[in-house]
C-alpha cells in the first residue's frame, strides 16, 4: 500500500525502533501519510521524516533551465 502513494522515490532506515524516512513524494499530504503509517506499526518508537515534495523545475544546467535564466 506504501508504494502505491508513495512512488519508489522513498527510502526507509530503521534502527532500534527510530525509523527514518528520506526521498521524495508527488504531494505534501502523502509525508503526513508516509509518517502516520509508519508511526502505527508495532516497535516503531519514533519517525524522522525528512521526506520533501518533488520539484517539478527542472534541472540545474539542463536545456530547460538555462531557458529560465
């Protein structure tokens, strides 16, 4: 079910309980998501969620970026 929201864009580490989440997601509602889901499962203790929203700009150095420069 994670994945199916979430995109493979996520990554997940876990250590003693403290599971952290890193990468991105296609929109902000999906961390609050990704975090309450992960929070409610058994020995889970803690959630760091450095998870970020995609940025559609594109990237540096590329064709379309130097169009916006």
């Amino acid at each position: 079910m994670f994945k199916t929201y979430l995109g493979d864009d996520v990554n997940i580490e876990s250590d003693e309980g403290v599971v952290t989440l890193s990468g991105t997601v296609g929109e902000s509602a999906y961390i609050s998501l990704a975090e309450d889901t992960v929070g409610s499962m058994v020995g889970v203790v803690s959630v760091d969620n450095e998870l970020k929203v995609k940025d559609d700009a594109p990237a540096k150095n590329s064709d379309a970026w130097l169009v916006t420069k």
